[in-house]
C-alpha cells in the first residue's frame, strides 16, 4: 500500500457513508413490514451490514481508483463489490429468520423471502446500492485535479 492515510481515511468514511445510508435503507426496507418494530429492525439490520459494506467500499475504491478514477470508478467498484457481498449474506440468512418473515403475510415480503435464490437477490440489490452510494462518494472525495 502505497497511502495507507488514503486507505484509512477513505475505510472510516465509507464506514461512516454506510451507516448512515443502511440506516436509512434498512427503514425504508422495514417499512415494508408495516410495523414500528419491522422499521426499527431494519435500520438496526442497516447499520450493521452498512458499516463494513462503506469501510470495504472505501478501501475497494482507493484500490481501484487512487486518486485518478473519481466518482464513476467508485460507483462501478461499489456496484460489483455489493452485489456480490450481499449475494453471499443473503446466501446465509437462516431458514428460521425467513420462515418469521413470511408469517408477516406481506406480500412483496413473502416473494422476496420464499427461497435462499430471492433472498440473495433482494439483499444483492440493497447491499449494491449501498455500496454504489459509498464507492461514488469515497471516488469523488478521493479524486485529485490535474497538475498542468
């Protein structure tokens, strides 16, 4: 590693992107369940996956960007890493868990929970907006003008 300090202070703030914003798509996802402790539950699901989903982003971006590859080389980094992160978390969210989900009888829950496949995908999709929201951010702080 070249600039550790870039790596650090891009992890710290992807860290801190992905909490704010699984915070607010865990929520918005729990309000799917109709309930305030789906709501609350989600934004507590969103903080907890946001925050190494924004700190690996981070690093992810400086790796593929430096200072050179600005916002669009950080959403692509964003887009590819969280799809395939929340694919393999999605891949392993207990039986248990999804059967409690279903027997909230919400329709658009009870498609998107019925196998292991819908489940990664739902949380391939979220964790992928998340992560494309901290890799554009962390791309666009970390891009440094041109020396003419």
């Amino acid at each position: 590693m070249t600039d550790q300090k870039l790596y650090l202070d891009s992890s710290i703030f992807g860290a801190a992107l992905g909490a704010v914003f699984g915070i607010l798509l865990g929520a918005f996802t729990g309000i799917l369940s109709g309930s305030w402790n789906g709501t609350l539950f989600g934004a507590e699901a969103g903080l907890i996956i946001g925050l190494p989903t924004g700190a690996l982003t981070g690093a992810l971006t400086v790796w593929a960007a430096g200072r050179t590859g600005g916002v669009s080389t950080g959403a692509y980094t964003g887009m590819l890493f969280g799809a395939v992160f929340g694919g393999v978390l999605g891949a392993f969210i207990p039986d248990a868990f999804r059967a409690g989900v279903a027997a909230l009888h919400i329709l658009i829950l009870d498609v998107l929970t019925q196998g292991r496949f819908e489940t990664a995908v739902l949380l391939s999709f979220l964790v992928s907006t998340l992560a494309t929201i901290a890799g554009a951010w962390v791309g666009g702080r970390n891009l440094s003008t041109r020396k003419k």
